[in-house]
C-alpha cells in the first residue's frame, strides 16, 4: 500500500498525538479486562476447557491425552484454543480463568497488530488504527470480553484468519508453509475458519490472474493443502446440535426428502421454505449491522445492508488493486456471519444478536471496513479526519456509557450463580456441569475464589 499525496501535517498530530492516544485505548481496555475478569468458569468454559484439563491429566497415557486435544466440541474442533490453555494451565500451575481472560483478549491486540503490518507503510497509520482501536476496543460485545471460551473462539479465528491472508501476499515457499499453519489453527479455533481456505484461494488466485506475478501452482498447491487438512478434520466427526438447520431445510412441510433443486424451486412459492429463507436473510444481515444499531432488528438489518453494499462497491472498485489483504478481511467476516446464520438463525430471533456475542463480528467488520475506506480513499483530509475521528470517539465513548450497567448486571448475575455453588451451562443436564467442575477442584486443576464473591475479596484486602 502507498499513501496519497495528502495535505501536509507536522509529526505531532500525524504520528506522536495518534499513537498516544491508541495506546491511551490499548491500556484502558487491559486495565479493565484485568480490573473486571475473575477466576470462574462461565457456560462453554466447562465443558470445553475444564472437562479437557481434567481428561488430559487424567489419562492413561499420553495418546489418549492427545486424542482428547483433537475431540470435537458441538460442531467444532477448538485444539488451538484448547492448546493454549493447556500451556497457560501448566505455566500457572492451575487452571485461572482470570488469567485465561486476559490471554483471549491478546487476541485484540494481536489483530491491532496485524492491522499495522497491513497499513504500515502509509504515512498517516496511526491516524488509522486509532480509528480501528476506537471501534474495536469498547464495550458493545460485552458478554464475551470476559468469558474466556467464546473470546478465544472469535477472537482467535479471526486473528488466524487474517494472519493467513496476510500472510499469503507475495506468497514464496515459507509465507505459503505458515499461512497453511494459520489457516489450519483457524480451523482448528472454529468450523468457520474454514472459510480462511477459501479466501487463501482468491488472494492466489488474484496473485496469479490480476497481479500476474505468481504461477498457477500455487492456488492448486493450496487446493491440495485445504483437501489434506479438511479430510483430517472430518475424519470421525459427528454432526452436533446444529444438524436440526439441514434437517429442516432438506425436508418439506410433509417431511419427505427434497433435493437441492426441489427446495429452490419449492422456496418460490412454499409460504415455509420463505419464512425460512427470510429469518435467515434477516439474521444474517442484523449480525453485520448490529454494531451501530443496537435497538432495532430494522435497524441493524438496514446498517447490515448498507455496509455489505459499501464492502462490495470497494470491493469491485479496487480489486486491481496489488494489495488486497483488508478487502478479504472484511469478506472473511462477512463469511463468518453468514456460517453463523446457517448455524442459528432457525434456533432464535435476529434480536439475540443485538445483545449476544455475534455482534462482535459486526464490530470488526465496521473496524476493518472503516481502515479499508481512509487507506482506499485517503480519508485523511481536513477536516474529513476531525469528522472521523469525532464519530470514532463518540462510538467509543457512547458503547462504554451506554453498556457498562448492562455489563455490571450480566456480572452480578454470574457473581450471584457462584456464590449459589453451581456452574450451570445451558442445553446440558442440570447438575452435570457441576461435577465437572467440582472435580476439577478436588483433583487441585481448578482453585475457584471465595464466597460471597467479590465482597470476600475486598474484605481479605482490608484485613491484609
């Protein structure tokens, strides 16, 4: 990427004010994870991380420990995450959740990282990236910065994803090795990291093609790699709890069989199959749109339409362009929210989305959509930047106002669950979840705090 020539601006404001306030957002959003994340497994915690430690160090040999690393999990296979807990459980000792927390939200700051690899060489970068840790480091997805599961799960597929795309441009042999193990840990983060094979194919493809710099070998060297991976991740697997969505697509109302084609030409005229295809188009377009719209379904549908038809404008606009790496960013997120759609749009309404974790792949999209219009479109300009970077702030300062005491309520809520003495995770037995963690305690794996928390704590620091 190459700056514009652009109106001429001092150090100060270009470089050294930007960069101190990024930091600024960088710290203010550590100091709260670190302030506010605490030491008890919430939901698919327990399952997914606990009940794994407690495998591993349970098992008869080292085979079955590693045969546990690769067990599905629902409709996933999340050894990468799972990886990297283990290695945080051996370096601690135990296994802390407050820790866990603050390891999973790296994964924000590593795709800030990421961000600046891409943008580096433009002059106004850390213009840029202010406005990306602006829209990105707040508040609006709430109920996953502290919940260490599902903060690693899209957090982490994100972040690989983009290092695989990264990675790729101006592929050689060892870029192509190491986004092949990137793509590999998205996939192993979530089933939709999938979605990363393709999209290497297109950044391939574009190399070979439109920049006409690279051999078609590679893109067919890629297709071997994706064949390779994907059989091994299929390999045993079975279909999870989100198999009722292909049942209730491939059947009619009858519940008799329907091909691909049948269902096309049924869903013009069966009332169903478009009630179907509608909720499913709805809830797609609320998760793209549910970061700037919080309040309304409509809303969110309409902010979702508008920023898929702006990504494509960009898209067909400059896709001669040599670098290509934030357009496939953000049609990465774009394919995320669509897998998510397929996955739960038949289980709740699009309102779930607008308080639940799926708005986070709306809030990045809008922070990598928004880096990829100022580098495009050298937005950058007075007063264009005192504009974005206003409504930056506002949004910034609007979703910590505007969601703290829905956070304060969703963590008293958890507060109040453990100090019960249980750990229950939804869709699972009551009861079950419990004795995972309770043996977990007894085996030393997992210390919880004390009780009543957090009142307990703040007494022992008074005693101290």
């Amino acid at each position: 990427m190459t700056s514009s020539t652009l109106l001429p601006t001092s150090d100060f404001f270009v470089r050294w004010l930007p960069l101190a306030a990024f930091c600024a957002v960088i710290a203010h959003h550590l100091w709260f994870v670190n302030s506010y994340a605490i030491n008890v497994p919430h939901q698919d915690d327990i399952y997914d991380f606990v009940q794994f430690v407690s495998v591993v160090e349970n098992a008869d040999s080292a085979g079955d420990g590693f045969k546990a690393l690769f067990n599905q999990y629902n409709d996933h296979r999340t050894s990468a995450s799972r990886l990297v807990v283990f290695g945080v459980y051996l370096a601690e000792g135990e296994l802390n959740f407050h820790t866990l927390t603050l390891v999973a939200n790296l994964g924000l700051l590593l795709i800030l990282l990421l961000f600046y690899l891409t943008v580096r060489k433009e002059r106004y970068r850390w213009v840029y990236l202010l406005v990306a840790a602006l829209l990105l480091l707040n508040f609006r997805y709430f109920k996953i910065i502290l919940f260490s599961q599902a903060a690693f799960a899209y957090y982490y597929v994100c972040l690989y994803a983009f290092a695989c795309i990264f990675t790729l441009h101006k592929v050689s042999g060892p870029r192509f090795l190491l986004a092949a193990v990137f793509c590999t840990l998205s996939s192993l983060t979530l089933a939709s990291g999938h979605i990363v094979w393709l999209l290497g194919l297109v950044s391939l493809l574009h190399q070979c093609l439109v920049s006409g710099r690279r051999s078609l070998m590679w893109p067919a060297m890629w297709l071997l790699f994706a064949a390779v991976i994907l059989t091994l991740w299929y390999a045993d697997f079975t279909q999870g709890i989100y198999r009722i969505t292909s049942e209730l697509i491939a059947n009619n109302r009858d519940n008799s069989p329907a091909t691909a084609s049948e269902f096309l030409s049924r869903a013009l005229v069966d009332p169903t199959i478009k009630q179907v295809l509608t909720q499913y188009g709805a809830f797609f377009l609320v998760i793209l749109g549910s970061a700037p719209i919080y309040f309304s379904t409509l809303g969110a549908g309409t902010a979702g339409f508008a920023i898929l038809a702006v990504l494509l404008f960009v898209t067909l606009k400059c896709y001669k362009h040599d670098d290509i790496r934030l357009a496939l960013y953000c049609w990465f997120l774009v394919a995320f929210a669509a897998a998510a759609t397929v996955g739960r749009a038949l289980f709740t309404t699009p309102e779930y989305v607008l308080t639940h974790r799926y708005s986070f792949i709306s809030a990045l999209l809008v922070c990598t959509l928004g880096l990829l219009l100022q580098v495009r479109f050298a937005l950058v300009r007075t007063p264009a930047v005192l504009l974005v970077l206003l409504l930056a702030v506002t949004y910034w300062s609007w979703s910590n106002f505007h969601f703290e005491p829905l956070f304060q309520n969703h963590m008293n809520q958890r507060h109040s669950i453990f100090n019960n003495g249980h750990f229950p995770v939804v869709l699972t037995p009551v009861g079950e979840s419990d004795v995972i963690v309770n043996k977990a305690i007894s085996d030393g794996i997992y210390n919880p705090p004390c009780r009543p928390f957090p009142e307990c704590e703040r007494l022992s620091s008074r005693g101290d």
